[in-house]
C-alpha cells in the first residue's frame, strides 16, 4: 500500500513540474500548504501521527466555511454601515479577528472541551470525539447543499461581495 501512494506522490509531483515549466502555473498558496502540512503529518512519529490524521484534515476542510462566512459577515457589515468591503484590506482589522477568534474558541470548545468533560464521567475521549466529528460531517453535508448555490449568479450576488 505504501508503494502505492508513493507512486501517486511521484505522479502527481510530475503533473506539477509538468504543469510549472509548460504553462507556467503553480498550485494555490492554500493548495499547496494543505499539501505540505498532511505530508508532515505523514511523517511524524507514531504517538502523535494518530491525533494529528484525526484534527488536520478537518481543520483544512472546516477553512473553507470560514472563509465563506467571514466573506459574508464583512459583506454585510460593510452593507450596514453604507462602506465599500474590500475583503483583502478588511481581513486584518478588528471585526474579521473577532469573527476569527470567535470561530477558533468555538471549534476548540466542541472538538477538545467536549470530549474531555465526557472522558471525566467515563466515557472514551476519542469515541466521543469522532461521534462529534460524525456529526460536524452531518451537518456539512446539510450546509453543502445551501453553498452549491452559489453556483447560481443570483445567490452568489446576494451571499458574496
């Protein structure tokens, strides 16, 4: 098996060196780190490998609500307030960070509180864990289905700047 995906990782760097030297295109900053941190992952030691494959993917997979929400957070604000959103500029002032920090202290509360308060009453922290990761994944899935819409031009223009 290891084999395997060894060829996959030889092949798809061909793809992009490939892809780099003829049509002078490169990965996505975004793409390209997701890449780098799940290698990094695979190349760590056994005790913490488990627990990083567990939180790492998710956290990449969860950006890209965030990121959507906050585009439509600074939207509307913008909207409100009568100012023009330039999302770039916006990313870095006050509203955005709280937005930011508040989706940080909620993700830590339900992945990592949770499950400890559970283990102290008995039960299996890691059970517990991935039950709630069950559930996240449930409720993406519903999600999903609203931000396909934005597929659709009316949608978008309402949801997005």
């Amino acid at each position: 098996m290891q084999i395997v995906m060894i060829l996959f990782a030889v092949a798809f760097g061909c793809v992009v060196l490939k892809k780099l030297f003829t049509e002078k295109r490169f990965l996505p900053l975004p793409a390209l780190m997701n890449i780098l941190v799940i290698a990094a992952v695979a190349c760590s030691p056994e005790p913490i490998n488990s627990v990083l494959w567990f939180y790492v993917p998710s956290l990449f997979h969860a950006s890209q609500y965030i990121a959507l929400g906050l585009a439509y957070y600074l939207k509307e604000r913008s909207l409100q307030l009568n100012i023009s959103c330039d999302l770039g500029k916006e990313f870095w002032h006050w509203p955005a960070i709280v937005y930011l920090g508040g989706a940080f202290a909620i993700g830590t509360f339900v992945y990592l509180a949770i499950p400890h308060v559970f283990r102290l009453y008995g039960a299996d922290y890691w059970r517990v864990a991935g039950l709630i990761l069950a559930l996240a994944n449930f409720h993406q899935f519903i999600t999903d289905s609203a931000i396909w819409h934005l597929r659709d031009k009316e949608c978008r223009e309402k949801m997005m700047a």
